[in-house]
C-alpha cells in the first residue's frame, strides 16, 4: 500500500527508481495476448515436428490462408468485444455481402465494384441497426444479434431461393471489372517463388491499424473505456453509444471484406455461408485475451488466434487425421486459454506492488 | 462560477426523490451536502452534473438560469463529477483514465501517449498523491488512491466545480483523511467543491456551507460559522428520532 503516511506528510519519492521494481516478467505476464503467443507456439512446435510440410514455405503460406480471413473477422469481434458488445450476426453477414456481390453482378448486370458498393451498404446498415437496437434498448447485444443472425440467415436462404431456385448464386467471374477486384481482394501474390493469397496482406494490414487505433487513439481509449464500465466512461463525457455503434458497423465492415473476398475467390456464393462462424471468431478473441465481459483484450492477440486456427485447421490435414479432430481442438483450446487468461488477469489485479 | 438552485425539485414517475432544495457553491468553498440513505443526495448531485434534468425550480450559472442535457456539457461548462461507483474503470491504466474523455490529441487524433503518461505522473505527484507506475490498472489501486486520482483529475482538467458523491463513505480513518486532504486542496486552488457524505465527522473538518437533506426535502443550508458538529449530527439524525433511540437503549 503506498499510503504508508495516513494523515501525515506523503513522501513523493522519485517515480524512476519505483518503477525499475514493478518486475519486467509481471509486465509481460500482464500483457493480453501472452496466452495466444504461447499456445501458437505450442501448436506450431506439434504439427512442425511430426510433418515436414507444415514447416515448409508452401505450407505455412497454406494455412495462413484460413489464419487470415478468420483473423480479420477475429481482430474486428475482438474490438467489439473489448468494447463490451457480442455480435452473432457476423458470421451470417460475410454470406449476405458475398450474396449481394454476385447475385447484382450476374442477375442484374451491375459492375464488380458497384455490386461490392451495394454490398458494402448493406453490411453498414446491418451493422447500424444492431448498434443502434443495442444502445436504444440497452438489451444484451448477445440477444439482439441473435435476432439479425436468425433473421440474416432467413434473408439469405429465402432470396437466394427466389431468384435462383437454387441455395447458390455463381457465375462472378463473367462480370465486369471481376479480373481486378479479383486480384485485390482474392488473389494471390509470389513471394520468393511461394504463392500467398494476398488476404494475409489484408488481416495483417487490418491487425496493425486496429492496434494502433486501440492503442494510440483516442477511440482506444473510448472502445476499452466503454467495455470497461461504460457508465463510467459517459460520466466523463465519452460517447459511449457512438463508441458501440461505431464498433458494430466497423465488425460489419470486416463481415463485407471477408464475404467479398471468398466471393471473388470461388466466383459463387453458397447461401448458407458463413453460419456458426460467428463463434469461431469469438473464439479465437478470447483465445487472444479477450475478456467476455468487454474492457479487457487485444488485436495481435485476436490475430494470433486466428493463426491458431489455421494451423490447426491444416495440420490436421497435413498428419492424415480426420477433420473431426478439429472441432475437439478447438473446445480443447478455448478451455486451456480462458483459463491461462484467467490466472493472468488474477495476478494482474491482486498483486499491488 | 457560481452554482446555485433555487428551489429545485426532481421527481421518479411517483417518487418525489427531491424537493425544493437551493443551495450554493462559490468558488474557493466546500459546500457539503449531508442526509441519510435515501435522503436525495444523489439524485441532487446527478441535476447538478447533468445527469438528470430538473422538473421544478431553477439552476443558475453565474445567475444564468440553466439547463443541462449531458455529463458532457456539464464538463465543457466546467462541472466536473466524480460519481461513488463510477469514478475509474479498473481494468484500464491510472494515466488512461486519467486523460479519457479529455484525451491531449496530436493530428489524425492520435492520442498523445508519452504526454498523458508524463502529465498524469507530474500532476499526482503536484497533488501530493503517491501512485508508483502509472501504467498500473487503477483496479489495483485502493479505494482511497481511486478518489484521489479521480479528484487530481477533475483538478487538472480545469473544473471549476468539483462535486464528489460520498468519496469517503468505503474508506477507513486513514484514506478518508487523505481524501478530505485533496478536498482542501482542491479548494486551495479556487474550485467550488460540491462534497456529499453521510458523516458530519468528514464534513465539518472541511466545509464551509452545509446542507442537510432529509427525504428529499431541505432541512436548511447553513454556513460553518452557525451550527456546530454537534447540531449539525443532532439534525442529520432528525434530532428528536436520536433521542428517542438513545432512551430506549438505555431502558433496555
Ligand atoms: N432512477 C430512479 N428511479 C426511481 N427512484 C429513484 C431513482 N433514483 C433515486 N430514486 C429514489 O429517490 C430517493 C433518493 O435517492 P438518492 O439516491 O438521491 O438518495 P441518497 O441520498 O443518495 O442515498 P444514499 O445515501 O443511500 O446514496 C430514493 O427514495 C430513491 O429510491
Ligand atoms: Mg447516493
């Protein structure tokens, strides 16, 4: 306890010469993302050492192909969820951005990119709508996405069956402007003689610029304030709803770059896409030291997650195992970091020095 | 700035939760508000801070009769709050929340980390407050260094009003007298403070005006000079109730 005077004079000694005993391990012990860092570690020196191939070059850009776009879904909940909100509907959403996407491109002749403005719209008006019925009706965001996931999912079921008498749209790459958009969004670029999906480029440009907005920002400051108490965040004059709304259209904006990208990627879009992700990118947030109960978290973290994901998705495959084992890992994983997290989190708090 | 009501009244659908109560804070004074649980305090504070808006009688800025919609605006004017419960977020750093809501910005609003790290350090230590790393989450902190940056705050970022609901009542001796320490020094520096509590011993000590509230109605507002400790329990206790229990007591 520092108040060692009570009543009397309180010493203020030279900040320096306390801080040099706050300990470097209990800072990095502190820090959200350890857990995640440590079980990739754990997950790569597993798979690496029992198949050669999932430590070459060709296969480490193989499974930082599905790292990378649950690692953009990941690090865009992961915000969400340091400011405190869930959103089930974000899984659903990439479906309804990619169905847009290729049914006004190829029914109603529209252009790649504005058939991926209108899809952009859509997401937005999504993401606005949850963020506003949250903050409105001050209902548990976890109820309310549940709602525009049952709903979204109905939408893109039953309109995709109208249009098409089928549960697919196809048919991307006779659009115009689909060589462009493809190459931008679902390509894949050569690195020293291996091909990477430029998608990774994406989640790790996407990863740099939410962790510069948490850390160095001002929003950053709102987004773990309002997630922290956001209550006390408004009584200091944050725009705690603003704050939310922003974080919901910014998780619908991901849901759009990602639905377009597969879009681009397979030229079709099945209409019952995208459905029970939204656990797996909550997933892997918690997995990166997200709190579930918001102000607490990282987007490195939510990213290294998602690499998590990845390697175990492809590994698997890579040893000749069967898929089911995935699901396991994955409970297996969730279980061992929201405990590791836990322990951390404990420390954090009680150890006053 | 001056800060006054006259007559102000507040009102829960049936619960008429406040009632006629002016008061007055003036720069460089400590105007306490007392009463027991219940007694509207709170909710007193909360028209103050913008928190709620008033449904009778009037609040004056500098004689200006106003209306406030938000904490925000209460902010800007230069009323600062700091609520019982809602004073930091604890997962977050001592200098974030020192700064946040009013966070130093370079272009692209960039948050300028190194200057609220090194303004939140000097103005602690200004203050006389003894926190060691201010990277610290503040939930590490004790309930008393809690208050006592929230008041630092407020202090720094140019209130000119500080009303404080009951920053004492979860402190023991020592913590109490360390936040009542801040008060004076707040004060020192020009600022009206608004200080709520329940004990007439932390109120005496600092204030200058007393209020006393009792089921939402005022029971008077009085300046130091005029009621003494020992009147200003009696009343808060509602005099004649104290007695009666100090009878039956002593009857048992
Ligand atoms: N939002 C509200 N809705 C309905 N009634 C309320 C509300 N806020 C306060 N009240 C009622 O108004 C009255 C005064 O409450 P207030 O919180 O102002 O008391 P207080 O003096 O701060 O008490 P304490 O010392 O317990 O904090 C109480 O009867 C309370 O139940
Ligand atoms: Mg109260």
């Amino acid at each position: 306890m520092a108040w060692r005077g009570g009543f009397a004079v309180t010493v203020a000694a030279p900040a320096d010469e306390r801080l040099a005993r706050a300990g470097v391990l209990r800072r990095l012990l502190i820090r959200p993302e350890l857990g995640a860092v440590v079980g990739a570690l754990v997950v790569f020196a597993f798979f690496a050492t029992q198949s050669p191939v999932f430590r070459s070059v060709d296969g480490v850009a193989n499974w930082l192909d599905p790292a990378a776009t649950l690692g953009i879904m990941a690090v865009a909940v992961a915000l969400l969820m340091i400011g405190g909100e869930f959103d089930l509907s974000a899984g659903v959403l990439t479906g309804t951005s990619g169905l847009v996407l290729v049914t006004l491109a190829t029914r109603y002749g529209l252009n790649v990119w504005l058939a991926m403005a209108a899809g952009l719209v859509v997401a937005l008006a999504v993401g606005l709508v949850n963020g506003l019925v949250v903050t409105r009706t001050r209902l548990p965001s976890f109820i309310v996405t549940l709602g525009t996931f049952l709903m979204l999912q109905g939408v893109n079921l039953g309109v995709t069956k109208a249009l098409t008498g089928t549960v697919q749209v196809s048919g991307l790459a006779r659009a115009d402007g689909y060589e462009v958009a493809r190459a931008i969004f679902g390509g894949t670029i050569v690195i020293g003689g291996t091909p990477f999906r430029v998608a990774i480029l994406w989640w790790i440009g996407l990863t740099v610029l939410a962790t510069w907005v948490l850390m160095r920002t001002r929003a950053g400051n709102w987004i773990f304030a309002v997630g922290g108490n956001d209550q006390a965040a408004r009584a200091v004059g944050v725009p705690a709803a603003r704050v939310k709304i922003g974080l919901f259209m910014t998780t619908a904006v991901a849901a759009w770059l990602v639905g377009s990208m597969m879009a681009l990627r397979y030229t079709s879009v099945q209409a019952n896409i995208g459905i029970g992700q939204e656990f797996i990118y909550i997933i892997a947030a918690v997995i990166g030291g997200c709190l579930l109960t918001g102000g607490y978290g990282s987007a490195i973290g939510a990213a290294i997650g998602a690499v998590i994901f990845g390697m175990a998705d492809k590994g698997i495959v890579f040893l000749g195992w069967d898929a089911d084992w995935f699901k396991f890992f994955l409970g297996a994983m969730l279980l061992l970091a929201t405990l590791a997290n836990r322990l951390v989190r404990r420390y954090a708090e009680q150890v006053r020095h | 700035m001056i800060l006054e009501t006259r007559e102000i009244g507040k009102s829960f659908g049936s619960v008429l939760a406040l009632r006629g109560v002016s008061m007055r804070v003036e720069p460089g004074s400590v105007t306490c508000v007392l009463g027991d649980n219940g007694a509207g305090k709170s909710t007193l504070i909360k028209i103050l801070s913008g928190v709620h808006r008033h449904d009778s009688g009037e609040y004056l800025l500098d004689g200006v009769p106003t209306v406030l919609d938000s904490p925000r605006q209460a902010l800007d004017l230069g009323i600062a709050t700091v609520f019982q419960d809602l004073a930091m977020i604890p997962l977050m750093s001592v200098w974030r929340n020192f700064f946040l809501g009013s966070e130093p910005r370079r272009s692209l609003g960039r948050f300028d980390v190194a200057a609220a790290r090194r303004i939140a350090r000097e103005e602690l230590r200004a203050m006389g407050i003894d926190i060691r790393d201010v990277d610290q989450p503040v939930g590490t902190l004790s309930g008393g260094e809690r208050q006592s940056v929230a008041i630092a705050r407020a202090v720094y970022l140019g209130a000119k009003i500080l009303i404080l609901d009951e920053p004492t009542s979860a402190l023991g001796v020592k913590q109490a007298g360390v936040v009542l320490r801040y008060i004076v020094r707040a004060r020192q520096r020009g600022l009206g403070v608004v200080f709520i509590t329940h004990n007439p011993h932390h109120a005496y000590p600092v204030g200058d005006r007393f209020l006393l509230l009792n089921r939402g109605v005022s029971l008077g507002e009085y300046a130091k000079e005029e009621i003494a400790l020992q009147e200003l329990t009696t009343l808060m206790a509602g005099g004649a109730e104290l007695e009666q229990l100090e009878h039956e007591l002593r009857s048992q």
